[in-house]
C-alpha cells in the first residue's frame, strides 16, 4: 500500500503539468507581446485559444469605444 500511494501521486502531478495560456489583456495582445506569446505555446490547440482570445478581447475593445453625437436640434 505505501508503494501504491507514491506511484498514484506521481501520475497525478504529470497530468497537471498543462502549460497555461496567458489571459487576453491589452498588454499581452498587443503585436510584439502577442507574436512572443505564440512563439512560447507549444501546443497548437493553446495557439488558437490564445488567438481566439486576443480577437475576442480586441472586439469587444472596439465594440466600447464611442464618440458623442448630439442629437439635431428640435424644430417644432
């Protein structure tokens, strides 16, 4: 049984060794950071996720950005 437990451990902690995909921020999309980012992500499933999420957060970046336009004067 003691040796079962180690062993049981040490398979566990190798499926938790994922490699993690950065946040999408405007500082890791933006092109250098972005471009870097890609080059580390070994995985090309992780490289489309971080992708999507870049696209994802420059959407909805624009999708905020709003000038005022006053209405036309009334004219009764």
């Amino acid at each position: 049984m003691k040796k079962i437990i180690p062993l049981v451990v040490a398979v566990a902690l190798v499926g938790c060794e994922q490699e993690a995909v950065p946040e999408a921020s405007a500082i890791t999309c933006a092109p250098v950071a972005f471009q870097q980012a890609i080059r580390e992500l070994s995985r090309e499933s992780n490289r489309k996720a971080f992708t999507e999420a870049c696209r994802s957060f420059e959407k909805a970046q624009r999708m905020r950005e709003w000038e005022f336009e006053p209405s036309s004067p009334d004219r009764y």
